[in-house]
C-alpha cells in the first residue's frame, strides 16, 4: 500500500504515525512546502518574544521520517490532484502517485493588498520562518510595530513584542480585540487590559497604503491618520490551502467535505487539519475548526482509516484558551454567535467584578461559552456542550461557581 500525505503539520505526521502503527511496511510519502521537520506552530509566538529558542520547535528529536520510514519530499508545494488517475503533481514538475492520500495541507496566511505592501519587514506570522524574519529585522532595530488584525495571531504578535520593548499598535476594524471569540463585555475587558500593559489600538480602522524605501516606515490608516512604523506584522486570518485541487472533482465549501471517518466525497481521499470540513458538534453542521488538537487528533484518525482501520470522528469543538496578562480568557463553541435568533445567552460579571461568564444556550443545550477569570469549571462546561448533556434544572444556577455540577445527572 502506497500512502501520500500533503503536508508535514500535526495532522499530516499523526497521520503517518497511525499508519505506521498498523502497517510497518506500507510506503508512505509526505510532501511540504517547509523544509523545517514537524513543529510545534503555536510555539512561534513564544519564540517571537523570546521565551522559548527556535531550537525548541520540533515536536521530535532525532529524524522522524527516517524512524517512521517516511520518505520526505520537502521544500516543493502540491500544484495538481488529478483524482482519477490518483496522482498529484508538485510546484516542480514532479509527479506522485499513490492508493491513499490526506490532504493536510494547513493554510495560508492572508495577505494585505494595498500599495506598498510587498516593502521590507511586512510580514504574516503562520510559520517558524515568518519568525525568524521578523527576529532578524527586530535584531537590526526596531522602534515602532504595526499589528494588522485583532484576533489570536494578532493577539500573540502583540503580545510577544511588547514583551521585547517595543512599542506595538495593534489596527483592528472590529470594535475590539478577539471580535471571533468573545462578546462586547468580554472584548473590551480584554482591549483594556492590553492598554493598561502599554498596548495602543485603534479601532475600527484600516491601512491603505505603506511608504518606505526597502523597508516599511510608516502606514497611512482610512481615517486620514499616518503612523510611524519599521516593522509590520498581518494578521488578518487564513485560507485553507486547496489550490491544488480541481473544481468540481471533490465535495468542498469552505475546505474538503468530509465524513465521520474524514473521507472526501472521492473514495481513499482524505483531509484532516485546516483544509477539512468536519462535523462541528456546537453548530450542528460542518466547520473548519482550524486549531491545534483537533488537527491532530483527526490525522490521527485519517491514519487509522487510510490503513484499513475503521475510526469514527464524533466531531470537533473551537476552543481556546489563553492568559492576557491579568486575564484568564477561555472560550469554546458558539461563544460568540452573529445570529442569536433560537438561542438563549445568560452572562453575569464585568469589568468592575474581575469576571465575566456567558452562556449559549439551544433549548437545553449548552452550545458555547466565555469564561474571563475564575474559568475552573471551564473543563465541565466543555464536557456538557461535546456531550450534548441536557439542562434540566434553571440555567442560572450554571452561573454559580459553586455549583455542583453532579445535579445535572
């Protein structure tokens, strides 16, 4: 059996670890675009900021392909999928074929189309190299940055280079940070927490154009304003990486459609990771939950399949959870619905509290939540909305933080 994983992340090498646990002698072929052997992605903020050395990202010692036998085909990016003659064609020239395929190509960062975006130290932050560009133009001095996007990537760009001393402003269009994953309560806890540890955003703007000469110097906003800026980092959120397949050849929306056992529409092709539409268990529909162990668990499972072994999926759950300074911020599910129609929100605290908590409700169904500091319970509160665990009692007395949770059995 020859399998041909596209993409070196946690979904593609998960995916070739469960094969290889099934299967030690099948072939397995795995195609990146990255040179840099399976790392930690969340880890390069951390690096940015310079908590953690570069040295540390990869999630294996030793070479993983060479104790997996993988054979590698790095630095060259899937260009074709011809799915009937079950062959992909890379950005080279070179052709792969193949009996099984995952597609766990991840995404790509969006670009930010305006004059003079193509200047020196402008860059995204989705990949250890995007890290060490930017390292290398901090190391040649900068003074002013530029966040483009208020949501996690933005969040931890800022983050990380306040903590290096420099003076970040951080442009978002939303009116307030993490718009995606909180409420208004809770975004503007969050925006003034960030303002109080020397953050300074403007709301409800954008940039359009950069001036410099090789590099950026500053940036001239839609309110007429121009700021002062060396140094550029865009987050303005990612596309699933599909190029490469044909229109009309497998099912797709947004990703590739997939089913319980994270097979496409085309029999023996997979997807798993950011390019996979799964099953969202707080929507009740499909959904790119476009995050770490999701990722790795559904390579995991694709692995499994891909090998022979049947292994359903139950589905995925956005969440997140991050610490802001003062602020213990967890979400999960629909914590922030643009359409509230069918749905009951109860919530309780403030700034002035020191803690927020809201809850999503469909009927007796808790279907998402924010938790700002005192988020203890977060864990259960997770485990009632992936087991779809009835509320039966006043939904009020969720909002307790002495609640005993053993009453809803």
């Amino acid at each position: 059996m020859k399998h041909l994983i596209i993409g070196n992340g946690t979904a593609g090498i998960n995916a070739a670890r469960a094969i290889r646990e099934m299967d030690a002698t099948a072939a397995i072929v795995m195609v990146s675009d990255e040179t840099f052997p399976p790392y930690s992605r969340p880890m390069i903020s951390y690096v940015l900021e310079g908590s953690e050395p570069h040295e540390k990202l990869p999630l294996f010692a030793g070479s993983v392909y060479e104790d997996l036998n993988i054979t590698p085909v790095l630095g060259h990016r899937a260009a074709h999928l011809d799915v009937k003659k079950k062959i992909v064609r890379l950005e080279n020239g070179a052709d792969i074929d193949f009996e099984t395929l995952l597609i766990a190509s991840g995404a790509d960062a969006r670009q930010i189309k305006v004059p003079g975006s193509d200047l020196g130290n402008i860059f995204t932050m989705r990949t250890q190299k995007d890290v060490l560009d930017q390292l290398k133009a901090v190391s040649q001095g900068v003074k002013n940055a530029l966040v483009l996007g208020g949501g996690l990537v933005g969040f931890k760009a800022a983050h990380a280079l306040l903590k290096r001393g420099i003076r970040a402003t951080m442009l978002i269009t939303s009116p307030y940070p993490l718009a995606m994953q909180v409420d208004e309560t809770a975004g503007k806890m969050i925006l003034k927490e960030l303002e109080t540890h020397g953050l300074t955003v403007k709301v409800g703007v954008s940039v359009t154009a950069f001036d410099g000469g090789e590099t950026v110097k500053n940036a001239r906003l839609d309110s007429g304003e121009t700021l002062e800026c060396d140094l550029v980092i865009v987050g303005k959120g990612v596309d699933p990486s599909l190029g490469f397949i044909p229109e009309n050849d497998i099912d797709m929306g947004y990703g590739i459609q997939v089913d319980s056992y994270l097979c496409s529409s085309v029999p023996d092709i997979y997807a798993a990771g950011d390019a996979a539409e799964t099953f969202d268990i707080a929507r009740q529909t499909r959904w790119i939950n476009a995050i770490w162990p999701e990722a790795a668990i559904q390579g995991r499972i694709a692995g499994f399949n891909m090998a022979g072994r049947k292994v359903s999926y139950p589905g995925s759950l956005g969440r997140n959870v991050m610490r802001i300074y003062g602020l213990d911020v967890m979400t999960m599910g629909l914590a922030n619905p643009e359409n509230t129609k069918d749905l009951e929100i109860i919530q309780a605290g403030d700034e002035n509290a020191g803690a927020y908590r809201r809850l999503v409700f469909s009927g007796d169904i808790l279907v998402g939540a924010v938790l700002i500091n005192q988020i203890e319970q977060g864990g259960i509160l997770r485990a009632m909305i992936e087991n779809r665990v009835p509320v039966r009692i006043p939904k009020k007395y969720l909002m307790s933080l002495n609640f005993n949770y053993s009453r809803l059995l």
